[in-house]
C-alpha cells in the first residue's frame, strides 16, 4: 500500500488584505461593512493594497467578491474546504469538507454542502442542503446532467453519491469496504460518459493506493466496479529518470486526474512523486499487483513527464488544444505541458508555498486559474503576461492555504475557491477574462507548435 502523502498546514504568518476588488489602481474606497456595487448584496469590497496594484494593472480586468459561504458547524470543528463544484445549471455551488494536514481523519464526521446562489434570501452561512459524512471528504464532483447528485471521495477510501433532493435519505450509492475499495484517501472524482450510452454515466475514483477506479451505480445502493488500473513502479515508461523505489514498494500514490476534450481514453495523472503521467482507458496491459481487485487491474500509462520538485495536487487539460495540459504541486510551480515531450513548454514560479489546484478556464483558451498554499487565487492571462498573474486576490487574511478552485461553466463569469478557513468564496471575474479575444486560439498553438522545434 502506498503511504499518502498529505500536506502539512502551511504558514498562517498574518497578512495586510482581504476580500479585495482586485483591478488596475482603480481601488474601492468602500469598507468591508459597506454595501458593495450594485450586483453584490452579500459582502462589500475592500480597496488593493499597493503593493499589488502593479500586479493588476492590465485595464480592465477586474475581480470581486459575490459571496463569502460557510457551514459555522464545519468551521467549528476546524475542518477545511478540500473540494468545491458547480451544478449542471451552474446555479448551485458545493463544498466537500475535510482535512489535509497530518492525521488520521478516517473516523472525523464531516459535511458536504450545497447553496444555491440564485435563490432569493440567500443566507451565507446556512446552506440550502447539508449532507453529513462519516469521514473527511476530499472531493467532489456534480454530476453532468442531474443537477442534484454529487460524488464524492473520502479519507477512509470510500467512493459515495447523494442525491440532494432526498433531504431525509441523500445516500444513493456507495462502494461499501469491499476488497475494491481504496485503501487509502480518495483525492478525486470524475464522471464519464459510458462509451456506448452516452446519456449514461460512471464514476472513476483516483487516490493514494495507486489505483484508479471505474465504478456504476447498481440496485440496492451500491457502487460496482466495473474496470480498474494500477500503478506499478516497474510499469511506468522510462523516459524520465525515477527515483528507485523503496524495497517492496511497488503502487504510484495518485494525486490527481485530467481527462482530454479531445479524446475520451486519454487522461493525465498527477502522482505523489511530482511526475504527471500520460494514461489510457484503452490500455490493456495487465497490472503488475497483488492488490485484491473482483476485476483485473490493467496497466494505464503511456508517457511519463518531467516531474516537479515535489507531489503534484492538480492537473488541468486545455479545453482548447488537445496537447496542453497545466499541472501544480508541492513546489509552488505551474508546468504547461504538451502531450508530445516530456519537459514542460514553459515552468512558472507561482507561490513559495505549495499550489494546491490549478484550472483553466473554459471560455477563455489562454486563461488559467490557480490556488496557493500562501492564501491567494491567481488569474493569467497568457495573452498580457507569461510570467506574471494579470490578477491576484487574497482570499484568506492569515495567508491560510486555498486548496480548490472551479471556473462555472454556465454562469462562465463565476469562480468558486475553498480555503483551509472553511470558506467558500465566489469570484466574479470581469469580461476580459470571459470574453474570447482576437486570434487567442491562434496564440495557444503557437505555445503548442514551440514544442516540436
């Protein structure tokens, strides 16, 4: 079994800032009691600290803060928020709480919530529902096309599904502790269309164990796997130099998961390691493992990448280029690489502390988001500035961690961050950031074609 690799809590050094209306100079004078602009009736804004106005000062580009949402119950209990997703309709936003320092929060109870932010009255701190969990959940996922379900992974290993329109029994499914079950903590979840009923769904599950799972919803409540790959140390492409394994150590922890929009096999792993993996659905060479599986493993990876200088918490694939996909971890860098070599097209230094999630933007080829262990949520744009954030907001005022952060992908303005305060902040991003600019596809393979020189 491989052994997680959980971050520690990071500094909680005090910080000048706090929910900020981040733009070029053009700083509010309104305080944080105050009512905010016209669209925001939930929390005022707080003018740019200098020092961050060279940062932003892009016309134009502008980012403030809708809400601050929080479940107090969860906050008091310290839990932190580990994972965050939209609706269907792009209406309702969730959280997962749970915990990622150092400890066993296997038996900790914990919650995931939902606010729907389009409903009138709307009270920050009483969610429209709250589903609690028998231990520390570490990701979520909405499900495509049913507004009210909602997968997550928790700490012990499990894989669950709610349905938040049964208030009094949100349990749908389950993987129960099977032998199936990871092992260890549950770092992400996807949904994926099945490839001959495409209305139809299933769940994959990647964690610690090694192992990423396939898993669709049978009668009586349960979760049933249905197909499975391991990660073998003996078994990974060996055009990057790997630290030797230690002795009897074979799994791969899995950190993180990226599917392709371009093809629905192709996925990239984030591993504890700190190398991204390029991986296939459709591979079909057996696993090399004596982990107990009702299926057999397979073998899943195609290419290995140039690591990090530590694990790898994130991966983002372009929704726009099929050989691009971004990747954030331990060491405070963001890598853009092309699914073609293993080095990465460009390395930027983001945050002397850890990058827990980093996201590109649906609308927008050449923008990305990313959440730093140092409290802030930055935006690039690659089309101002390679090098530096167009826009970067304090989140927490302590410098507390952001571990999660989702771009909406119907309300495409809206940005969803969680933090280790136990709150959940909607950005509102300006139209630069959601308004396709001239010839920006163009630029995107441009980064990409740099890559084949």
């Amino acid at each position: 079994m491989a052994t997680s690799a959980q971050p520690g809590l990071l500094g909680l050094a005090g910080s000048a800032g706090g929910e900020a209306l981040a733009t070029n100079g053009t700083a509010s004078t309104e305080g944080p009691e105050r009512p905010g602009p016209p669209q925001d009736e939930t929390l005022g804004v707080v003018s740019v600290p200098s020092q961050w106005r060279g940062v932003q000062g892009i016309r134009g580009e502008t980012v403030t803060c809708l809400h601050t949402l929080s479940y107090p119950p969860a906050q008091g209990q310290g839990l932190h928020v580990t994972g965050v997703s939209w609706n269907t309709t792009g209406s309702v936003v969730a959280c997962a709480y749970g915990r990622l320092d150092d400890g066993d929060w296997s038996t900790l109870k914990s919650f995931v919530c939902t606010w729907n932010l389009d409903r009138r009255g709307l009270n920050p701190q009483q969610p429209s529902a709250v589903v609690e969990v028998p231990s520390a959940v570490m990701c979520l996922a909405f499900h495509p096309t049913q507004p009210s379900h909602m997968a997550g992974g928790l700490y012990s290993g499990e894989v669950l599904v709610w349905d938040t329109s049964r208030p009094e029994d949100p349990l749908l499914w389950r993987t129960g502790l099977t032998d199936d079950t990871h092992t260890d903590p549950v770092y992400q979840v996807v949904w994926l269309p099945e490839p001959r009923h495409s209305h139809r769904f299933q769940l994959l599950s990647v964690a610690a164990d090694g192992k990423v799972l396939l898993w669709q919803g049978v009668g009586a409540g349960q979760l049933q796997l249905s197909a499975g790959f391991a990660l073998a140390v003996q078994q990974l492409p060996r055009n990057t130099k790997l630290k030797k394994p230690s002795r009897g150590e074979t799994e791969v922890g899995a950190t993180a998961v990226a599917f392709s929009s371009f093809d629905p096999s192709l996925f990239v792993l984030g591993t504890e390691g700190g190398f991204p993996l390029k991986c296939s659905l459709a591979a079909a060479e057996a696993a090399v493992t004596r982990m107990p599986s009702s299926v057999p493993l397979r073998a899943p990876a195609q290419f290995t990448f140039a690591p990090h200088g530590g694990p790898v918490y994130s991966v983002s694939c372009s929704p726009f280029h099929r050989n691009l996909f971004l990747s954030a971890g331990t060491d405070g860098h963001v890598h853009l690489y092309s699914m073609l070599q293993a080095q990465p097209l460009t390395s930027l230094q983001l945050s002397h502390k850890y990058l827990f999630a980093v996201r590109w933007s649906p609308v927008r080829p050449l923008v990305f988001a990313a959440a730093s262990g140092a409290g802030d949520v930055q935006l690039f744009d690659l089309q101002k500035s390679s090098q530096k954030p167009t826009v970067s907001v304090k989140q927490t005022e302590d410098e507390s961690p952001v571990y999660c952060l989702e771009f909406n992908c119907q309300q495409t303005q809206l940005l969803a961050a969680g933090d280790a305060k136990g709150t959940v902040k909607v950005w509102q991003l300006s139209s630069e950031f959601t308004e396709q600019g001239a010839r920006e596809t163009e630029r995107l393979d441009q980064l990409a074609s740099e890559v084949a020189s």
